[in-house]
C-alpha cells in the first residue's frame, strides 16, 4: 500500500516475514525462490532453443521448397518449348 502498487513480489514477502519475526523462515524461502528462479531460467532457455531449432527447421524446408519450385518450373518451360517445338513440325 506504501508504494500504491497492487501486485506483491518477493522482496514485499520477505520484508513482510521479517516484520512479523518469522525471520527462521527467511532463508529457506530465499533458497526455494532461488530454485524455483533458477527451473524457470532453464524453461525459458529450453523453450528459446526449441523455437530457435523449429525455426532453423523450417527456414531449410522453405528453402528446399522454393528450389523444388524453381526446378519445377524450369522443367515446365523445357517442356513447354518442347511442345512448342513439337507444333511447329506438325504444321510444317
């Protein structure tokens, strides 16, 4: 209420702890938030490096897709001249 903020973070519980002198709380409570800090940082990094890796992934099959297309095209237009050919030999 001091700060006229509506949300509490760890130091507002620690501080509160200690007011009320449960002070053989503190550093237990201290050691678990650092745990409990420590497994999110290993989530996010792991979650980082998964996006990082999908996106890596699918940057290749765009890549590989857009050169199959190109191929596709090419053929086509060796075919297309090809039958242009084709046509030509018919009329004559």
């Amino acid at each position: 209420m001091k700060a006229k903020r509506k949300t509490l973070n760890a130091g507002d519980v620690m501080s509160a702890m200690e007011e009320m002198e449960f002070e053989r709380f503190l550093q237990p409570l201290r050691e678990a938030l650092e745990a409990y800090k420590k497994g999110q940082k290993g989530k996010k990094e792991a979650s980082e490096q998964k996006r990082k890796d999908k996106e890596k992934k699918n940057g290749t099959d765009e890549n590989d897709k857009s050169r199959d297309e190109e191929e596709d095209e090419h053929m086509d237009d060796e075919q297309d001249g090809e039958n242009e050919a084709e046509e030509e030999d018919v009329e004559n």
